[in-house]
C-alpha cells in the first residue's frame, strides 16, 4: 500500500550507520488519516531488514525524562513513535569500535509528523516530553530481559545532548535515571 521515506542521522557530519528516521506514508482525507507503521516489505525494499519480537508502549506526563536505557547482554533494536502528543527522543551510539562511538542524535516525535525513529542494537536510548501528555509506542528486536538494563545520566557532558527543555520546566525523572554515570565512567576502549 504505502511506502515509506528512510533518512539516515548524523552528528557534526559523522553519519550514525544504523539509525534512521523513518516517515511513512499518510493517507489523509475528511474523514482523517490512515497509514501503516509497519510494512516487512516495505522495510526490507527500503534495506531494513530487522525483526521484531515484543511492542511496548507508555504514556507521561510534560518534562518525564526516561533514559538514557540501553541493555548490556540482550541488546533491543528499537523503532519509536509518538502516537499522542510530542516528545524529544535520542539515541547515543554505545558501540566502541564505531566511528561514531559517543555520539548522539535527537529528533522530535509527534502524533502530527507521525515520524518513526529507528535505533539500533548497541545504543542507549531515551526521551522527554514536550506535550501535556506523550503516549509512546516502540517495537523492539529482542524480548526485555529483567536485570539487563544499563544507563547514561541524560546531562552527560561528554556526549552533551542538546535536550529542548524551555525554561521553567521541571524534569520528572525516575530514582534510577537520576543515578546513572557517564559514559566514561561506564564504557572503556580494551
């Protein structure tokens, strides 16, 4: 039926192989819209093969800040969307011998842009939430594995993620996303 844009990220030029923006197509008329999130074949016509085993979704509040997540032996490709209200979402690429080790980037999601983000094995992951409310939904390449989770601080100031957090805003964060370290402090070259 429909097919869908892929555009790949890059930080400062260095491009992040792997991570991809994606907007599918968008039926709209008098009576709303309609589109398909996910196409196998479509994907893979587009060089996206990945396979997807578990959805999930959330919903927050304005300023919750989840991440930055990533899982330590079972790592999950991701593909996110907002499907109600907006939200910032980032990768960094965790993956030591990359080019692009260190890196990050962000883009916004939103029940209006319908954009989809795809981030893949080997990256941290998080978000925050610009609207009132933010449902989030994401499809993951591998099943949640309790105990498997790691996580950046989300103000490293070695990846120094450009957050969009207007002033006045206050950050709603979990006990455990306000622990985390750095990535220096938790990935070491051998």
């Amino acid at each position: 039926m429909g097919k869908i844009k892929v555009s790949e990220c890059e930080n400062n030029g260095v491009r992040i192989e792997g991570l991809y923006v994606i907007e599918p197509t968008v039926f709209k008329d008098e009576r709303g819209y309609f589109m398909e999130t996910y196409n196998e074949n479509d994907f893979k016509e587009a060089g996206l093969s990945m396979t997807f085993v578990q959805d999930n979704q959330s919903c927050s509040v304005k300023g919750v800040l989840r991440g930055l997540h990533y899982q330590k032996q079972y790592p999950q490709g991701k593909l996110v969307r907002a499907i109600r209200g907006r939200v910032f979402d980032v990768a960094v690429d965790l993956r030591l011998h990359s080019e692009s080790y260190g890196k990050w980037f962000g883009v916004e999601l939103s029940e209006d842009n319908k954009k989809m983000f795809y981030i893949p094995e080997g990256f941290a992951h998080g978000f925050l939430v610009l609207s009132d409310i933010a449902e989030f939904a994401y499809k993951c390449t591998d099943f949640y594995h309790p105990g498997d989770e790691g996580g950046l601080i989300y103000n490293d100031s070695t990846i120094n993620v450009d957050w969009p957090i207007p002033e006045g805003m206050e950050l709603i964060m979990s006990d455990k996303d306000k622990k985390w370290g750095s990535l220096k402090d938790t990935f070491k070259f051998e």
